[in-house]
C-alpha cells in the first residue's frame, strides 16, 4: 500500500536530485545533496531495509556530507572562475537523450522484474540458527559472506592509502587535513564535551545490538568516528601523524586478525572463513570486536583528507 | 490512531519539503544550511511517528543516529567556513 | 484510560505539527539570517519536543520511553549550540554574497 | 503499485538525473556530487528487488541488503578520495578545470 508519505518522499528524492544537477552554484547542489542523504534513510525505513536505513543516517546523513561541505567551503572563493567554463548545448542534448534512455530502461526493467522475486531469505533463516546471531543481515556480513566484508576492510584501506599517496613530500608522516585552529573554551568545544561521550555510547549500542538486532559495526564506527572528528574540529583532539607505529598497527589489526580466523577456518572447518559450528558467535562476536577500531580510525582519517601539515620536530 | 499518526507524520514532511525552498532560494551559504537542520529535525519527527505508526522499534534507533549526526554536517561548515576578517 | 491517553497523544502532536508548520513558515518568510535561524531551532525543537511527549503514551515499555527523550534531548543540545555556531558565522561576514 | 515499485522507478529516474549532471556540470565537485546520486539510485534500486524477494518472515532479502550495506561504505571510501584528489588538483593548480590544457594536443 502506497501512503502519501511515500509519495511525498518519492518527489521529494526527485526535486533534490534535480537541484543537485541544475543549481548554479557548487555549495548549493552539496547543502541539497545533504538534505537528499538525510531522506534517503526514511525511504529505507519504508523498503524494511533497517539495517540499511541506520548506515545511509550515519554516512550518507553525517560523514558523506561532513566531506563534501568542507570540501565546497574551501574551494568557494575561485567559484567564479569555473562557472564561466560551460557544457555547450549539443552536448547537453545528447546529455538529456543518453540519461533518458538509461532511466527509461531501467524504468522497464523495474516494472517487469520477476514475480514471484527470487529470494535468499529462506536459506539465510535456516542456516542462521548454526551461527548463533539473531540478525539475519549480521549472519550475511559475517558468516556467509565475510568474504565480502574482509574485501571491504581492505578497500578502505586502499583507499586511505590512495588519499594518504597525495600527500606533498615535505608532508609526509604528518598530520592529516589543514591545521585546525580551535578555542578550547569555545562553544564547539562545549558542544563536543557533552555530546561526544554520549555519541560513543550510543556507538557502542549500535555496535552490540547488531548481533540480534539492526545495527553493527559499520554503523558503530561510524557514530564513534564521527565524535572522534567532533572532538577534532572542537581542538580537544588532535589528528595522529600518519607515521605512528600505534595507528598503522591498529589499521592493519582488524583485517589481520579477521584473516587468521579465517585461515584456522581451513583447518578446524574445512574452508577458509568457515567457523566450527559450536564457537560460530563468539568468532563472529570476536571478528567484530577487531574490525571496529579498524573501521573508526580508517573512517575518521578518510574524513581527515591528506596528510598537508609539516612533521614537528 | 495509525491513521492519525501516519497523517502527522505526511504533515510534518510537508513542512519540511516547504522549508527546503530555503536551499533553492539561499541567498547565504548559512541559509541553506538551515534548510538541511530543518530536515534533521523535520526527518527525526518524521521517523519516530513513522516508526510508532508502523509498529517498527528500529526506527527510533535511525532516529537517534540522526540526531546525533544531523548536526554533523552542519558543524563542518561553521569550521570550513571561509573567514572574511582573517 | 486507553481513551484519556490516546486524547493526549492528539492533542501534543497536532500542536507539534502546529509548531514545525511555524517554524517553515519563519524560515520562508523572515527578512534576513539570524531571524530565520531563531524561527528555525527554536519552532522546530519545541515542534519535536511535543512530538515525543505524544508519543510517550504509545512507547512500549519505560526504557522506550526514555530513549524517545533522550533523542529530544540530544537534537535540543546540537541544534541550540549549532545554530550559536551558525550565528557566529553569519556575523563574521558569511553573510549574502 | 507497491512502495517497493514505487522507490523502484524513483531509483531509475534518480540514474538518470545524476548521469546527465555527471556530464553536464563541469565543477568537479559538482561531478562527484552527481556519481553519488547516481550510486544512491542504484543502491535503491537494489533495495527494491530486496523489498520484492521478503520471505520466511523477514522484511527484505537479507543478501542484498548486507551488500548495500558494504556498497554504502565503500562508496564512502570512493568519495573520500575523489575528495581529496580535487583538492591536491585545487592546492597545486590554483583552479578547479579538469579541461585539458591548451597547448596539448
């Protein structure tokens, strides 16, 4: 049953999509882009995805937006100069043809998908008493397809990589993004006193209901990571240089012991990242436990951007 | 009383396509800021009655998610902000 | 009692209702920033606020209940000190350009 | 029409918008901007045919639903580093053209 309140997203979703490809001006299409990731977490409410709804909150509503707005906000003053630069009209019109197309097709291809959908539900439900967790999108994450979520914490790691290699030479070891200049005693610096200590709890939350309810690590990470940058931007923290032995260590930590797990899955269950059915949660439960501050300091320095500021002495 | 709520809820959303107008229409940067605060807040309500309404308890942990984040966004600007006087 | 609880939730949450249609109404129609930012957090938050106590009465079970206020609680503290930081912003000269 | 067909074709028309932003706006930021609604669309579209296949009591397909939230994250990570690309362009050119220049050939 369609209520109004899907209609409304729906044109919503549409109207800021829109807005972000036509406005004039580079900060508007990201202030309308944040708005459209904030929304996007009440249409996954409304597809049951749940455990999608509080990732797109946490990263497209707050980290996603964090990046994109500082970003505009430093590049604003020579704007100017680059909305002189415009698309000439024949390409617009093939611009308008091709998405047309893309959109119309994809349009038949939702409205003719087969019915009834072909679904994995029923496997992931009988199979999941065997790994010990109530939620059935943890039990994919983490036992039928960790190798996804391996491959991902390595991605990120990639692509921590990838922002730390565009450091200038003089830079690098340094600390990550410009120098924050902050006032202790400022409101900011209130503001991240009470909130950042409540924000970890509720990262913790999330990250422990996972096991049996909506919520998990990613979501987790990100809640903390996020005070963490809180505590950055207020001047109570500052960024690690990205030489110490401490923060590469913990980078690596998590894949690595999510690997040897999986490696002493080839000799006690068969397979690699088999788990033997009677330790299957507190592996999975231990797994989590090591990607989590992995997935916090990763997140919190892709945020962070490349390494600018010179090594003190 | 689903029907009340799934109403209050479309309600409260309409007020905040409404303010939305603010990012079209600007004119500052803070303006437009406002708008996507105005959503935070607007898209909080918009959840927990969305959530009572549908019988569903993971929405209020959405709904905290965002409120601990919303601001975020906001935040960053104020800090990137570029400084006139400076 | 189901009857006198059910009359509150309709009661605080219209007038929750009432209070963001204000607060848009403010955010569209106030002449310039600063008085378009009080319209915004404080119509707003009161609007989330009565939002949540009508919703207390249908929350199962009193940890519900809290967690409802607590994320009142939460947007009170961000949105007021965010919108100081916004102020100082606009007052520092991120005015119109 | 279910909310599922309905977010669906949204999904679609979402594709479509950001591809013809992706090509029109010259403003890299503005590109990145574009690739990451045409990720949501996708994303979204993904959630309806999850939405489609609930079964065994569950609300959505659980696969798909774990991959999107593997599909956010890492489409994070991607914008994280376009992010600071754009940047290091902007730091070492002073401008924001991605136009090649004009004595190449």
């Amino acid at each position: 049953m369609i209520t109004p309140v899907d209609i409304g997203i729906a044109i919503l979703l549409l109207g800021l999509a829109v807005w972000t490809a036509f406005a004039r001006a580079a900060f508007a299409a990201v202030a309308g882009f944040i708005a459209y990731g904030l929304l996007l977490a009440l249409v996954w409410v409304r597809l049951n995805a749940h455990d999608v709804a509080l990732t797109e909150a946490a990263i497209g509503g707050g980290l996603t937006g964090a990046l994109l707005i500082s970003a505009a906000a430093r590049m604003r003053r020579i704007e100017q100069a680059t909305n002189t630069e415009r698309t000439g009209l024949p390409v617009r019109l093939l611009a308008i043809a091709a998405s047309a197309g893309v959109a119309l097709a994809l349009s038949v291809c939702v409205l003719v998908l087969p019915d009834p959908a072909p679904s994995l539900a029923h496997p992931t439900v009988l199979n999941q008493e065997a790994t010990g967790v109530g939620n059935p999108v943890t039990a994919v994450l983490l036992a039928f397809r960790a190798i996804d979520t391996l491959l991902e914490a390595i991605v990120l790691l990639i692509a921590l990589i990838g922002v730390w290699s565009l450091a200038p030479e003089r830079a690098w070891g340094g600390r990550p993004g410009p120098r924050q200049v902050a006032d202790p005693n400022g409101k900011l610096a209130w503001l991240a006193r009470v909130l950042a200590p409540i924000g970890l709890v509720a990262g913790f939350y999330v990250f422990w209901v996972g096991a049996d309810f909506p919520g998990g690590k990613f979501q987790g990470a990100t809640i903390i990571a996020s005070m963490w940058l809180l505590a950055q931007m207020a001047g109570l923290a500052e960024v690690p240089p990205i030489g110490r032995t401490w923060l590469r260590v913990g980078l690596v930590a998590g894949p690595l012991i999510f690997i040897a797990i999986g490696l002493a899955g080839t000799v006690t269950a068969g397979a690699f990242l088999a788990y033997p059915v009677p330790f299957a949660k507190p592996l999975i439960i231990a797994i989590e436990m090591a990607l989590l501050p992995t997935l916090v300091l990763v997140l919190g320095l892709l945020l962070a951007g490349t390494p600018a500021q010179e090594l003190s002495k | 009383m689903r029907e009340f709520l799934i109403g209050a809820c479309g309600f409260v959303l309409a007020t905040v396509i409404l303010g939305l107008i603010r990012i079209l229409r600007g004119p500052a940067d803070a303006d437009r800021m406002m708008a996507t605060l105005l959503l935070g807040t607007g898209g909080i309500a918009t959840l927990l009655l969305l959530g009572a309404a549908i019988g569903e308890r993971a929405a209020v942990d959405v709904a905290l998610t965002l409120a601990l984040l919303a601001a975020f966004a906001a935040i960053a600007f104020t800090r990137a902000a570029p400084r006139d006087d400076a | 009692m189901k009857l006198a609880f059910d009359l509150w939730t309709f009661a605080t949450i219209s007038a929750g209702a009432f209070f963001f249609l204000a607060g848009t109404v403010g955010l569209l129609r106030f002449p310039d920033t600063p008085t378009r930012l009080h319209a915004l957090t404080k119509a707003d938050n009161l609007g989330l606020g009565l939002v949540v106590l009508g919703l207390l009465p249908q929350a199962d079970g009193v940890l519900a209940g809290i967690k409802l206020v607590c994320i009142w609680l939460l947007v009170l503290l961000a949105a007021s000190s965010v919108s100081q930081l916004i102020a100082a912003t606009v007052r520092r000269g991120g005015g119109p350009r | 029409m279910t909310p599922a067909t309905l977010f669906g074709l949204c999904a679609a028309a979402l594709i479509g918008v950001g591809l013809y932003g992706l090509i029109v706006n010259p403003h890299p930021l503005r590109k990145i901007v574009s690739f990451n609604v045409i990720g949501s669309g996708v994303f979204l579209m993904f959630g309806t045919i999850a939405r489609r296949a609930a079964a065994a009591g569950l609300g959505g397909d659980p696969v798909p639903q774990a991959l999107l939230i593997t599909g956010i994250v890492v489409a994070f990570s991607a914008t994280a580093l376009a992010v600071a690309l754009v940047l290091r362009l902007f730091e070492t050119t002073g401008s924001l053209s991605l136009a090649a220049d004009a004595d190449d050939p």
